[in-house]
C-alpha cells in the first residue's frame, strides 16, 4: 500500500488515500473525507512506483 496526498476537487482541501500498488492501472470511486463529495480515482503504478494520478469529480 501507498499514501498518496492529494486536494479534492470540490473543497481543494489536501487528503490522503491508501493506493494498492499490486494493481498497475485502476480506477475507482471514493468520497472526500472533508466534503464527502464523489472523487473518481486513477492511479498508475509501474513496477510499484506511482508514475501518474488522476483525482476528477464526478459532476457532467
């Protein structure tokens, strides 16, 4: 597992997630532990380094 800090793309607030680094590329959703807002995840992992992340809102 890898801590990853980020801001949230509703309340810009830093936070932090727990990122599975077994899994090289995933998408998922998640809440914001401030807002609670839906945040859709995209880490990628190359040989368990993270070399990209995305954290986007769900809003169209």
């Amino acid at each position: 597992m890898f801590e990853h800090f980020f801001q949230c793309p509703y309340c810009w607030e830093e936070i932090s997630m727990l990122l599975d680094t077994s899994i090289s590329k995933q998408t998922y959703v998640e809440d914001c532990e401030v807002c609670c807002n839906p945040i859709e995840i995209t880490p990628i992992f190359q040989a368990q380094e993270l070399i990209g992340f995305e954290a986007d809102s769900l809003e169209q």
